[in-house]
C-alpha cells in the first residue's frame, strides 16, 4: 500500500474514504506507529495536523487546490502522521 499514491488519488467522498482505511490500515499494522508515524497519541496527531493547516494555509501554499477539499482533508490526515 503506498500511501503517498493514494493521497495523490483522493477527489471524492469515495477516494477520500479509500485513503483514509488505507492510513488506518497503516497504522493498524504497527501498533507503537512505527519510525514513519512520529504522533502516536490522538492529541499529538491532532496538534501536529492542525499545524500542517496553518502553517501551510491548509495545504494551499504548497500547491494543493482549494477546489478539491476532499484532498486537502486526506492531506491534513496525512499529516497528523508525518507533521513534527
């Protein structure tokens, strides 16, 4: 499963559904989250996409399009994951 494709993919409600099962497959699959999950706790993951969000302008300045909210979402998800 490559998450960084399916982020690429979402566009829709469907898509966006499809990414998200994917990132809680993910994180499913190692429990502790693993080296590539740096917010294993709910309130870090959450911290740390909120930031993503301002930091970025929801992902706006850094190419994503305000058009296709679904993505901005699935990014900002993505990011509870990654963001520090």
């Amino acid at each position: 499963m490559d998450l960084q494709a399916l982020l690429h993919q979402v566009h829709d409600d469907q898509t966006f559904l499809h990414f998200a099962r994917a990132l809680m497959a993910d994180k499913t699959a190692c429990p502790a989250g693993g080296a590539d999950w740096q917010n294993h706790r709910v309130e870090a993951f959450l911290e740390s996409a909120i930031a993503w969000a301002e930091d970025s302008d929801f992902g706006i300045s850094q190419g994503l399009q305000a058009s296709n909210p679904w993505q901005q979402f699935a990014v900002f998800l993505y990011c509870g994951k990654i963001y520090e």
